[in-house]
C-alpha cells in the first residue's frame, strides 16, 4: 500500500509533460503556481468573466491571467462559455474536477486560519 | 465576511517578503515550490536524516533539497534534531505548526486519486 502511494507521489517527477493530474508532484505544483491559487479560489465563487478576475486578483498582469486561464483550461480544470446573447459574453467556469479543488483550497485556507501569524489583525479587523 | 476572507486570500500578493503563514496566497505557493509537497509528504511519515530523503525522493537534487529544508526552518514547518550519542544523527522533524499541513496533503491525494487520469493503472498495479 505504502508502496502504491509512493508511485502516486513520486510518478510525474520521472516523466516530462506528464498531465498535473497524473500524480501529487505535478498537482501540487501546478496549484501551486505563480497566482494559481488565487484564481481558483475566485472561479469556485462561480463563473466569472476575465474583466471579473482581473479586477478582483490584485497586483496580477494580464499575461499571467491569460497564461493560467489557458493551462487551467488545458488541463481540463476551467472552460469558457459563451452566451449567445448580444453582446457576447464569454465567462470562465470550474469543470466538475476543477470544483473539487475546493477542498484543497478550503484545508489551505485553514490551515493559514490557525497557522497565520497575522490572522488575529485579520479578525479584529 | 467574504471581506476578511479577501483579505486574508490576498494580503501576501500586497506585500514582499512577508512569512507564508500571513496568506493563503503566501501559503499556497509556498507548499507548491518544487519538490516542496513530495518533502513534507515523506517528513509526515515522521523525522527522517537528510540521506533518507534524498534516496525516498527520486531526482531531487542536493541543492535543492537543501534550499527546501532551511527554507521550511526558516517558516517554522521543520526542526533539526540532533541527537548526542556517537556518532551524532541529524534528523529533520516536522513541527505542529509543519504536521497540520497533513490535512491539506491528504486533500491533494485525494483529489489525485479521483481525478488522475492514470490512477487506475497505478491501483491495478
């Protein structure tokens, strides 16, 4: 069993462009790229537009949000939907595996609770 | 209430060189820096000497796991042990503050497990 798991943890550090979900290596770090989190943490509010995103993820560029909307969008985490409304609008949704994220996020966002050395300034904010 | 939680999402991304624990987004990255998750992965098993992390984690390089373990000193997550019998045995130990990080790595297996396109090849292994 331990064995097993170990293949699961260890299994992307051995091949290159292996999918993020093909182990906990490439999952813990594509999560844990440069804003990624942030933006994940957005999406699992609901479907936003880019505008949306951009204008609530402080401090982010517009390359960076690009770039991670398409490798979320690649690895099968984010589609965009477009309404056929006029005009269009294109808006950016967690598929059903990119929703699941949200206990990971959630475990993180406690963790910081108890762990973070500033979140008593936070809470009597 | 969605405004404290903003701003505890985003106060690392407004500041530099704040510690991780100020921000999920601090946090977030932090655990997701490379090799970080697979490091902390094998420390919650329990304490463990330098040479038995770099023969568990296939292709980490001295270097870096070096960087890793004083960079989880200097956060806190990680205590050096060192014990006083002859010869002297060094050993890296998670921290409280390092163990709590487990519910956040199980979360992320978890999530592997469900959504990893290859984990059924590695179950049937």
């Amino acid at each position: 069993m331990e064995e097993k798991m170990d293949n699961l943890i260890q299994s992307a550090s051995q091949g290159k462009g292996m999918a993020i979900c093909d182990s906990f290596h490439g999952t813990i770090e594509f999560i844990g790229k440069r804003w990624m989190g942030i933006i994940i943490y957005h999406l699992l509010k609901g479907p936003m537009r880019y505008h949306e995103l951009l204008a609530n993820i402080h401090g982010i560029s517009d390359r960076l949000l690009t770039e991670r909307l398409r490798e979320m969008e690649q690895q099968g985490l984010v589609v965009k939907k477009t309404s056929l409304s006029s005009p269009r609008k294109v808006e950016y949704e967690l598929t059903p595996k990119g929703k699941e994220l949200e206990e990971v996020i959630e475990a993180i966002i406690k963790w910081v609770k108890v762990n973070g050395c500033h979140h008593q300034q936070l809470e009597n904010k």
